[in-house]
C-alpha cells in the first residue's frame, strides 16, 4: 500500500472489512534520527522510543 493511504481511516476500514495489508509509512524523520544516533545501539533498549515515535506518528 502506497505511504498516502496508511492513514487512520483507511486502515480501520481495512481491519472492519478483514482485509490485511502492509503499508509504508511516509518519511519520519524523528524515526530517522533514532535509527541514527541508536545504529550501534542495542534493539532490544532503544524499542521502547521507537514504539513511542510510532505511537505519536499513527495517533
């Protein structure tokens, strides 16, 4: 699914009707700067902030 259709609506209306989907997300650049600064960084410490940005980006 194009980045311009992953908004709120569109896929609640996916997830009512059953239908599954992989959608990418438009450009993040807070998501860019965690996957900077954390490159070296463990996954597993720094999920929590990302699952924060994500959290923030998909309200």
């Amino acid at each position: 699914m194009n980045s311009g259709f992953t908004d709120n609506d569109t896929l609640e209306a996916q997830e009512d009707r059953g239908i599954e989907y992989k959608g990418r997300l438009r450009n993040h650049s807070r998501l860019q700067v965690l996957a900077l600064d954390r490159k070296h960084g463990s996954a597993e410490v720094h999920m929590a902030e990302v699952k924060s940005a994500l959290d923030v980006h998909l309200s």
